[in-house]
C-alpha cells in the first residue's frame, strides 16, 4: 500500500505492538529478480515491511537525468503489488534518514553491496538497539545492467 508518512505512521502505530518493523529503501527502477529475491528476505527479517522508494526527482540527482526509466507512481504500484511488500512511501531527499528517524524501525536493511558503515541511519537505529543488515545479492542482475545490455543489442 502507498502511504504518506504520516498515515504510514499512524497505521504502525496501531499494527506494530509485538511485530517487527523491516525498512529498506531504493530506486526499484526496473523491477527484477535481484529485486524480488531481496525483498523477499528482508520480509523474512521481521513481520512488517516498509519500502522508501526514491521519488522522481531523487532518482535523477542521484542517477543521471536520463533516469528514472519508470515513473514513481508506476514503481511504487509494481512494489506495492509484490507479496513481501507491506508498504510503500515515497521520499524526496537522496537519503531515507528522515524516514528512517520517523518509522525507528526494528531492522534496516540494505543489499550486499553497502558496507555496514556506509548505510544511511545505521547509527540512529542501532542507538535505540535495533539491528542493521545487509543481504547478498542471489543474482548478478541490476537496472543500471539491464539499461546497459538493451544500448548494445538495440542501440547500434
């Protein structure tokens, strides 16, 4: 379900006595099968599952003008239809630190690719103790690939 945060908030508020909140964050430009595998075992982390999907503008500062290839609202319906996926809510800043600090989930996550270091909020949830990681990629597969392999085949 796509939210603003407020009502996010709100219905956490009311869903997350005894469970536990997952929150992951990204692009989702082109949905694959790196995508899916991942947020299949960041659901298996906890019992809800929070997506912080890059708005439109973010995604160019961040990747280039010529991206994102699939507007916000239609990655946020391809994520918000994938089982794992509990709810989505859309950010506007390069990092997910302001959602991070309002959600204070119990585990973030992030692929395989971050150091632990090197994730945005890390610090702030491990300061109430909640828990911080990665997941390895299952598949050598990315959207920056996938743009990539269809400018050789078709773009000659």
């Amino acid at each position: 379900m796509l939210l603003e945060l407020e009502e996010l908030l709100k219905r956490l508020e009311r869903e997350r006595a005894g469970k536990k909140v997952v929150f992951t964050n990204g692009c989702f430009d082109i949905i694959h099968a790196g995508h899916v595998d991942y947020l299949e075992k960041a659901k298996k982390l906890g019992d809800i599952l929070v997506v912080g999907l890059n708005s439109d503008s973010s995604v160019k500062r961040i990747k280039g003008e010529k991206r994102p290839i699939i507007p916000q609202e239609m990655r946020a319906k391809v994520l918000r239809s994938l089982k794992p996926v509990d709810y989505v809510v859309v950010f506007e800043e390069d990092t997910p630190l302001r959602l991070i600090r309002a959600i204070k989930p119990d585990v973030l996550v992030k692929g395989g690719d971050w150091e632990l270091e090197r994730i945005v909020g890390r610090e702030f949830v491990e300061s109430y103790g909640g828990e911080v990681k990665t997941i390895p990629f299952e598949f050598d597969i990315s959207t920056s690939k996938i743009v990539e392999r269809i400018i050789r085949l078709y773009c000659r």
